[in-house]
C-alpha cells in the first residue's frame, strides 16, 4: 500500500517533541562559538569528538525525560522531594548566574550578527527587538504554539550542513579525523575538549528536558499512567535530537576546520569573528547561511535557557508554574524568564565581557554537572521513585561514562586555567 510521503512527513513531524529542541538549542550561538574555536584552532582534530558526546547526551538526557514522564514533575521537585534541600539551593545559587551570562552572551551574538547583515542598525536595537520579541512570545502564546514555532527554529540548523561544502574537502582527511581520534597533549588542545563537552553537556538542560516531558504529557492529555510506548516514544525523541545537535555540532567545526584553520585565521572568540573571517575565505554564501543560523539558533536557545532558569526557580519556592498556564494562572513563572532575559540584555549593556562571562558559565557547568549526573543515575536506579522504569544495564553503564568524563572534565579545566 502506498504511503502519502507528505502525510508521512507531517506525522513524522508531529511526533518530534521536547528531545528534539533540547538537542538543538545546545547548537546555541555561545556553542557555535565553541565549536568554531575548536574547527579554527585546530582543523579537523576535534571531528571524533560529535562520535563521543552523542552516546553521552542520549543517555543522561534520556533519563532526564524518563524522570519527567515518570514522576510527571520537573527535576527540581524530583530533588527537593527526595534530596537534600541545601544541596538543591546550591545548585540554583549556581546555576542562576551561570545561565544568565549564557542568555547574555547568546544575545550579544545575534545582535552583533544581525549588525552585520544590516549595518545601518546597530546592534544594540537589533539585541532589543530580540528581548522583547522573545518575552512577548513566550508569555503571550500558549505551550504548543511555542513547541511548534521551536521545532521549526530547529530547521535553522540545518545551514550549517550546508556551509562546508561551499570549499573543495579533502573526503580522506575528513573520514580519517572522524573516526580516529587525533589527541594533541598541550594546554591549548585540553582546554577546548573540556569546553566542548562543557558545551554538549550542560546541566540547564538536564532541568529542561524534565520539565519539558511534564509539560508535553499535560498538553497531550496523556494519563498519569505510563507505559513502555511512552518510553519507547521519549527515546526515539530524545535520540533523534541529541544526534541532531552533534551533526550540527560535526558540521560547524568541518566548516571552520576546513576554511578558517586552512586560511590561517587560528582565533575565534565570538559568532561574530567566525561569520566575518569566513567571508572572505568562503565567500558571501557561507558567511550568510553562518550569520543568519546564528540568529536562528539565538531565538531557539534563549527560551531553553531562560525557561530552564524559571522552572528551577518556581519549583524550588512552590510557586506554580509552567507553559501550559497563562499569564495571570503563573505569574511568577513569566515574571522569572522575563527578569532572566533582560538582566542577559543588560549585561551587554553594561560592558560586562562575554567571553570573559563563558568562561565564569564553563566554570559553573563544569563544578555542577558531575553531582548533578550523579544524582541524576541515583533517582534513575530507585524503584521508590521509578517504579518499573529504573535504568537499564546499558544506560547505567553509559551514564558511569558520562560521570566519569565529566568529573575529569571538571579536573581538566581548572588545571588548564
């Protein structure tokens, strides 16, 4: 029997959910940085990288999702429930500060971006109309326009597959740094695997992707019940997205590895040097598909980053909260992630350096994740609170991986500072 392929697309389309914008609003322009430092620095060495992190983000991620589906509440109830209260305190005491400079630091990128596509407007006003355009959607339109309109952000990604194959590959090189590791024993070399897996995996959206599950099983009216096609559907999303955000993550370094590195331009600090440097290396093109995935990828990060900073806060004080609530049932909630996205946009405002705020973020990233991951294979192995749906062998054996990276991860980057 044929199958429509428009129909087919569509639903396939309908089942992608909160996996899928997870993994692509980790792709932000703060990350885009990263993985452009990374391809320009040091060419194609860090290709093998996209390989590793991928397993890494699909588990820890995946039981992020099972706990919100599971327990139908955000991971900041999941710990204040069953955890220690001071240490939920510090976490967001933490976090908070962290997030912020993140949301800062991704708005003066599409600011200074959009300034360059026009040049006439300067980059403050472009950073503005971004602020309000972002806090009017989030508190105006209901949970799932804004789920639909972030999938659709997602697309925006996909530029980046395109820009490297505006310049000759050399298809050997590529597969052969792919899929053997090259590791480079120096300083420099350690720093930027530390700051991509700080960049990959990142605490906000362990807190995110709980909440996000919650919130799409309430949308869909789904029962309190669970069973193993929730599972089963949560995984294939959640999957589907994690690769989503490596392929994107492999293609922008094979983009700036390729041209950058091999035109000798060594130095990437901001969105806005690996945009201009590939114009005259690549051409208009490539600088364009670059400057506008930015822009993109800014609008999806943004509500990830400052919805995840809403959820911690409004949970942790018991205040009711939520996408799926209007404005005058949540006003707390609204409140946190309109606070969080103009305290980002003032910062740019006030002169505060936004590499220098990346680094502070990388440093509050890198302290939180392993205790966070261990926490978080704590809840995923009691039947107390999983029930039936605690961890498997392989997704034990996978998240003891990630805790491990991590946590050397964390060693790494305060020996390399």
């Amino acid at each position: 029997m044929d199958i429509n392929p428009v129909k087919k697309t569509e639903k396939f389309w309908r089942t992608l959910g909160p996996g899928f914008v997870t993994g692509a609003s980790d792709d932000d322009p703060s990350g885009i940085a990263t993985y452009s430092q990374a391809g320009a620095g040091f060419g194609l060495t860090t290709l093998w990288t996209a390989l590793v992190t991928f397993p890494l983000m699909a588990a820890i991620q995946g039981m992020c999702a099972r706990i919100g589906i599971v327990t139908s509440a955000g991971l900041t109830t999941t710990l204040k429930k069953y955890y220690s209260k001071t240490l939920l305190y510090v976490f967001v005491l933490i976090s908070f500060p962290a997030i912020i400079l993140n949301i800062g630091a991704d708005i003066a990128g599409m600011g200074a971006v959009a300034n360059m596509l026009c040049p006439s407007v300067h980059a403050i006003i472009f950073s503005t109309v971004f602020v309000i355009l972002l806090i009017v959607t989030l508190i105006y339109f209901p949970y799932r326009k804004i789920a639909s309109v972030l999938k659709w952000l997602c697309l925006t990604l996909m530029l980046y597959i395109i820009v490297p194959f505006l310049v000759k590959q050399d298809g050997w090189a590529i597969l052969k740094a792919t899929f053997i590791p090259q590791i480079k024993w120096n300083k420099e070399y350690i720093a930027i695997l530390v700051a991509i897996l700080g960049t990959t995996i990142s605490p906000y959206l362990f807190f995110w992707q709980t909440s996000m599950e919650k919130e799409e099983r309430v949308s869909k009216k789904k029962s309190i019940i669970v069973d193993k096609s929730d599972i089963t559907d949560m995984r294939k999303d959640v999957n589907l997205g994690m690769f989503f955000s490596n392929f994107v993550m492999y293609f922008i370094i094979l983009a700036t590895g390729s041209v950058l590195f091999r035109g000798g331009v060594t130095t990437i600090n901001t969105v806005q040097d690996a945009a201009s440097a590939l114009k005259p290396l690549a051409g208009n093109s490539a600088y364009l598909l670059f400057a506008i995935g930015v822009i993109g990828t800014g609008l999806l990060a943004i509500p990830v980053l400052a919805g995840s900073v809403s959820y911690m806060i409004t949970e942790t004080f018991g205040w009711k909260e939520g996408l799926n609530n209007k404005w005058h049932q949540a006003k707390g909630f609204y409140l946190v992630i309109a606070i969080s996205i103009i305290i980002g946009f003032v910062i740019n405002l006030i002169g505060i350096n936004p590499i220098k705020a990346l680094i502070f973020t990388a440093i509050a990233y890198g302290v939180t994740a392993p205790v966070l991951i261990a926490i978080i294979l704590h809840i995923c192995n009691n039947k107390k609170i999983m029930g039936d749906f605690t961890n498997k062998l392989h997704s034990n054996i996978l998240g003891w991986i990630t805790l491990i990276v991590m946590t050397v991860a964390a060693v790494a980057l305060f020996a390399t500072m």
